[in-house]
C-alpha cells in the first residue's frame, strides 16, 4: 500500500477550492482528485509529443532555427 503523504496549500488556493467545492457541489479530495488526473494527462500528451533525441517538442525545434 502506498504510503500516505501530506501536502500543505496556500490560502489563496484553499479559498479557491472552497469556492469551487460549494458552487459545484463537489467535496475537495474529488475535485483534487479530478484536477490531477487532468494534469497527468496533459503532461502525457506534451511528453509524447517530445523528440525522444533532443527533449524539445517539435514547435521549440524548429522555432529558433534558420533556414
């Protein structure tokens, strides 16, 4: 079983998710929950998306190179 780990969160960032959380009638570990399998996915695709030989995708290649 993974370990349990706690994160500490600003007060701006709180004050967000209890808004949120009472406008979308949502408990904050779900929206928590929600917003991070949106950033794994994102970064999934900007990884794939990669040249696996330079690290660079490919618009930051081609975007200061001269021909």
């Amino acid at each position: 079983m993974p370990e349990k780990k706690a994160y500490t969160l600003d007060a701006k960032t709180m004050e967000q998710l209890a808004f949120y959380s009472e406008l979308l009638k949502k408990d904050i570990p779900m929206m928590v929950h929600e917003a991070l399998e949106q950033y794994f996915v994102n970064e999934e695709k900007r990884l794939a998306e990669q040249d696996p030989m330079t690290n660079l995708s490919y618009d930051e290649f081609w975007d200061d190179l001269d021909i």
